[in-house]
C-alpha cells in the first residue's frame, strides 16, 4: 500500500497536469527525477520522466518519495 502523501502527490500530478518530483529505485540505485503523473493503481504508476524524456510504468513500491518541484506549491 502506497503512502497517502504519495497518492495525494500522483493524483495532484494528473489532476493539474504538473511535474512532482520522486525519489526512486531505478534498478539497484535510486534516482531523483521530475516527472507527470499518468496513472496509478494499487500495484504501479505511470509516469511522463522529464528528462530524458520517456514514459515508464514502475511498481508503486519502486517509488520512495515525491514532492514538489522547486518553485511549485501547489
């Protein structure tokens, strides 16, 4: 189960269309990246990563924090 501030995040993401930006595992290493929210479930989220520019589907557990861009609040 995914963290509600992080479910908050996601949903803000596709709601208005704006970057988030999330710390995740991208492999065996964790990786900073801005990206727009496309979808979620219970089990994975969709994303838009800025650059380099690319969609990705990753398990939700993959995904350890989000937040804000800077000079976005929301």
């Amino acid at each position: 189960m995914a963290d509600p501030l992080m479910i908050r995040f996601f949903r803000y993401s596709m709601e208005k269309d704006r970057a988030i930006r999330l710390i995740l595992m991208d492999g065996d290493k964790m990786a900073q990246v801005n990206a727009v929210g496309l979808r979620y479930d219970e089990q994975k989220i969709s994303l838009y990563i800025i650059r380099p520019p690319r969609n990705v589907t990753l398990p939700l557990s993959d995904v350890l924090s989000a937040s804000y861009v800077p000079k976005d609040e929301g």
